[in-house]
C-alpha cells in the first residue's frame, strides 16, 4: 500500500500527458494531477486514504474493504486521466509518467490479495484453538 501512496504522491508532479493544446495546436502542455481540480482532490483523497489503511492492520475486514474501494477509485482516476488527455490534446502522447498511475491499482490489488490471506490464516489458527 506504501507503494500506490507513493506513486500517488508522484503522480501530482509528474505528467501522465503531453502534447499541443487542443485550442491552440502549438503550446505543448502537460497533464498532471493536478491540471484538473476533480482530478487533484481524487488523487491527494487516494493517498491519504492508501496511508491511513496502512495503519488499519487490526481491523482486517475494514482494511480489505477499504482497499477494494481505493482500488474502483484508481481505476476512476485513471479513467479521468485518459479524458482530461482527451479533452487537451488533438493528438497528446502519454509520457513515462502514466506508468505511475497504472501501477497503483496493481499495488492495491497485491494488498487485498495479501490481506485476504492473512485473514485467512488468521481464521484458520482460530479453528485450532
């Protein structure tokens, strides 16, 4: 979960995008999260949310609930990436960047993968007592 958070974090100042301005067609422009206010509050919401589940180990069931949440959040996220680029570009290109914003769901699923089993084990250390 640390690893989303952090790739949150660098998605506000790394571009996810770029290319020339749809109303211009000359000035090269970038795509950030924070180019977009919607997009910005989603994004700083991901990573305080990633960083407080962190600390929510005693409660497992809540802790896996929540990550599948964070999970439809950066899919969403990343959606609004992919329109806000849409939206900007004739032709924008995506930069290295966008990397980061895909590996955030993929970090969270390794967690709720991680966590459903350990509540798994859990409930079987259970059983033998």
């Amino acid at each position: 979960m640390l690893l989303a958070a952090a790739c949150a974090v660098l998605t506000l100042k790394f571009s996810f995008s770029t290319g020339p301005s749809a109303a211009d067609g000359k000035i090269i422009e970038y795509v950030t999260a924070t180019s977009n206010i919607f997009l910005m509050i989603m994004t700083v919401a991901l990573v305080v949310a990633t960083l407080v589940n962190v600390f929510n180990y005693k409660n497992r069931v809540l802790q896996l609930r929540i990550t599948v949440m964070l999970i439809v959040i950066s899919l969403l996220d990343i959606y609004l990436f992919y329109w806000q680029t849409n939206k900007k570009f004739i032709n924008g290109t995506y930069s290295l960047g966008s990397i980061l914003a895909l590996v955030i769901p993929v970090a969270l699923i390794f967690a709720a993968r991680g966590i459903f089993k350990d509540q798994k084990l859990v409930k079987s250390v259970d059983r033998l007592r």
